[in-house]
C-alpha cells in the first residue's frame, strides 16, 4: 500500500498532483490574486450573482494587466 492509498480521495489527489503546474509569473499576481479572492467570496456569500462576481473580477484583472 502506497501512502496515497490510506486515504478515500487518494485517486483524484494523486491525479492532482501529477497535474500541478506552477502559477503563472506576472507583476500584478496580488492584484490578479486578490480580483479572484474578492470576486468568489461576494458570490459565495451571496452578495452578487456568480455571472456579475466573474465579470468583475476578469474587468479587475484586465485592469490589473494593462498597467504593465
């Protein structure tokens, strides 16, 4: 038994892992970072609709790209 097998989900982690890629190098990350974070967490809570919470992060990110 490998490490991986002792857990339920070790299947979909395994796959996971072998499929890592690394984020992507940019000098807005924070601000491409934080525009997701912010975005998901309004529709999460339900402060916005998931369709508007998307469309404002990707302006956000446009935004965030465009100054370099």
């Amino acid at each position: 038994m490998t490490a991986f097998g002792a857990l339920p989900f070790s299947d979909e982690l395994k796959q996971g892992v072998a499929q890592e890629k690394a984020r992507p190098v940019s000098p807005v990350y924070p601000q491409i970072s934080q525009a997701i974070y912010n975005n998901v967490n309004d529709a999460l809570a339900g402060r916005v609709s998931p369709a508007d919470a998307m469309k404002k992060a990707n302006d956000q990110i446009d935004k965030a790209l465009s100054t370099f």
